[in-house]
C-alpha cells in the first residue's frame, strides 16, 4: 500500500519533554524572527522602489539629461577676444567725449538694476570688460564653493547618509539628527547661494552690454557728440564727425557680438542655478519634511525622543533623499568641469585679452589674429573636457544613489542586529 505523503509543516511535532512555557518561549522567538525577517523584506523593497525611481528620475532631469550642457562654455575665449576688441576701441582718442544718455541700467521691465560709473562712453565700455573678467572669476569662485559643498553632502560619511543612519539607529539620533538636518539645510543654501550670486553677476553683465549697445546705436543715429575746443574748425570737426561715427559702428558690431556670445552663458548659470533651486526647495524638503513631523521632541529643544515615520512616507522619502544624492552627484561633475575648463582656457583668456588690448596699432593685426587661433583652439579642448564629464557623469551618479541605497540596507540590518 503507497505511503501517504504529509506537508512537513503540519507533520512537525515539538519534542513532548518541552515544557508549555518552553513551547510560548519557542514560539515566541519563532515569531519575532519571522516579523524581523518580513519587516527587513518590506524595508528593503522599500529602498529598491525609491532607488530604481530615483534613478530615472534623475537621469530624466534636463541639466543631466542634455549633453550639450557645455556648449555655451565654449563661447567663453571668444567673448574675451570680443572684450580686447571694445577696450581697444575705448582707447581712441575720438572716444573720449562720447557721452551716454542715462547711466541707469535697467532689466527688460524697466527696474533699475544698477548704475555705469561714468557719463563717457569709452570709460563704461572698460566698465562692461571688467564686469566680464570679474563675473568669469567669481564664477570659479563659486563653482567650486558648489563642488566643495555638495561632495561634502552626497560623501559615503557624507551629510544625508549619516542622517539615513540615524533615522535606524534612536540613540544616535536623541542628540545628533537636530543637528544634521540643520547642517544639512546650511549645506543646500550654501550651493543655492553660490549659483544665484554667479547667475546674477551674468544676468548684470548681459543688461550692462545691451544698455551700451542701445547707447551706440542711439549715438549713431543722432551723431550727437561732445568734443574739446580744439576740435573746433570745419575741416577738423568733419574729420572727427567721420572717426566717432566709425567708433560707434564698431562698438555697435562688437556690442552684438559680444551680445551673443554672452546670452547663452547667462542660460547656463541660469539651468545650474534652476537645478539647485528644484534641487533644495523640492527634494530637501520632501526629505526632511517626514522626518520632523515624525520626529517626538525631547527634553530640550536638541533632543530627539523618538522618530516615527510610516511605511508609505518612508518609501517617499527615500526617493527624494536618493534623488538629490544624484542630481548633487552631476552637480559636483558639471562644477569640476567648469573649474577645469576656467582654469585651463577662461582665465588664460581673460589674461590674454588683457595682454591684447595694450599693443600697439602695427601689432594689432598680428596679436589678434594670434589670439583669434588660439580661442578656436580653446573651444575644442572645452569640448574635449564635457565629452570626458558627460562619460562619468552618468556612472557617478549611478555610484552615489546606489552607494546611499547600501547604505541604508546595511546601517538598517546593523542596527536591527544591535
């Protein structure tokens, strides 16, 4: 007669020398490590959901999404030829009494956002070049600012992993979350700051072009002009009538150059500074939001007594804390980048056109063109460094989201096991 096969969980027997409260203990024990064992199963689904969501959501975003992201840098050397040209038209004596009508610079809807330094046109074309080579250091300057402090908050010890940490550990957070998330905060503004200030000095740069090109086209329509007495005399008056009107023809050509080399720079310091913005006021807050809410104060303003946060609003804010990992990721690589490419090409630029401006009339045409074949040049090394960005750019931030996403796996497990 066949056997009569038996489901080996309704077959098991405990031995019958085990006590009743030998049985509870066992069951028990038995129980709380199935919940251990489900619960570690949900948090980790959990985090794989945020991490896969992340993922898209960034490599989605525009500023990483688009690979042309460097193409406006390459506008950069020859802006700064643009420059040598207008401070070498500055210096022509038939320059030095053009005035302009208003000093006020105003933005498209007529705010008055600052002020020339003189009523002379010539001195105010210097103006506008040293506007130019101040906004191109400054933003080295900040860009590294950014790099430094968004490297500091995506790092494997790094500001949002360790707050990770804590949302799994209570003791550590009793004093130290307050404190975090408050360095964290001070971290994000920092960026934000760092991208408005570069942004705005453009943003200024670009109006102050348009004012004096306006200026210039305004001069050459009137042919009004102011001169020194010793212009006075027909001959020498037509002669000087025919060098402003070539002065002003010539700024009015470089102006709109200049113009239009400068605009998509003010774009691309305007998508770093949108990105960090969406990146602090959407993500951060998405983050941190849950976390205070179920945070249960404690005996002082500094204490945390306990954390709670609910299996749905925990899967949200992984997603935020994942996503801003990787879009502080492609920032730290789109600001070494432009370090790079301000080290290696603006600044030289910039030194360049400085150099330029000085030679004289029978150097002229010799230096400039020079100078013309090295900025030609220049946009390709500038090419060069974005096609090596934009190669690691994607895997680092592929990197940082999944090194996060361990992270909170492991300190999860480690603490469970505590």
């Amino acid at each position: 007669m066949e056997a009569k096969s038996e489901d080996p969980a309704s077959t098991f027997k405990l031995p019958a020398s085990l006590s009743h409260a030998e049985n509870s203990e066992h069951a028990r024990k038995s129980n709380g490590q199935g919940e251990s064992r489900d619960r570690k199963a949900a948090y980790a689904l959990t985090l794989q959901k945020a991490c896969n969501t992340a993922l898209r959501r960034v490599k989605n975003n525009s500023i990483v999404a688009n690979c042309n992201w460097a193409a406006p840098l390459a506008a950069a050397p020859p802006a700064a030829s643009t420059m040598a040209i207008l401070l070498k038209t500055a210096e022509m004596k038939a320059a030095a009494g053009l005035e302009i009508e208003s000093q006020e610079v105003k933005d498209d809807e007529g705010n008055v956002k600052g002020k020339l330094p003189s009523k002379y046109f010539h001195t105010n074309l210097q103006h506008c070049s040293d506007i130019g080579r101040f906004a191109f250091l400054d933003a080295q300057h900040c860009m590294n600012n950014i790099r430094a402090t968004a490297r500091g908050m995506i790092a494997e010890e790094g500001t949002i992993a360790y707050i990770i940490d804590l949302l799994e550990d209570p003791e550590g957070a009793r004093y130290n979350l307050k404190p975090e998330i408050k360095a964290l905060r001070d971290s994000a503004k920092k960026c934000l700051e760092n991208s408005q200030a570069v942004a705005s000095k453009f943003q200024y740069w670009h109006l102050v072009i348009c004012h004096l090109k306006q200026t210039s086209l305004s001069k050459r329509g009137t042919a009004s002009m102011s001169h020194p007495p010793y212009f006075y005399g027909t001959v020498r008056l037509t002669y000087l009538q025919t060098a402003i009107m070539e002065i002003l023809d010539e700024s009015t050509r470089q102006l709109g150059k200049l113009k239009g080399q400068i605009e998509p720079l003010v774009d691309f310091f305007k998508s770093i500074l949108s990105d960090i913005h969406n990146n602090v006021e959407d993500n951060l807050e998405a983050f941190l939001r849950p976390i205070i809410q179920g945070i249960t104060e404690g005996s002082n303003p500094e204490e945390c007594e306990a954390i709670r946060i609910s299996g749905r609003s925990k899967e949200r804010m992984f997603t935020t804390a994942l996503q801003m990992q990787g879009r502080f990721s492609a920032m730290v690589d789109i600001s070494a980048a432009y370090i790079t490419i301000s080290t290696e090409y603006i600044r030289p630029a910039i030194n360049r056109m400085e150099s330029l401006s000085t030679v004289s009339d029978s150097e002229w045409d010799v230096r400039s063109t020079e100078f013309l074949q090295w900025c030609e040049n220049s946009m390709n090394g500038i090419d060069e460094v974005a096609r090596t960005t934009n190669a690691n750019v994607q895997r680092n931030i592929d990197y940082h989201i999944n090194a996060l996403h361990r992270r909170a796996i492991e300190g999860a497990a480690m603490n469970e096991g505590s």
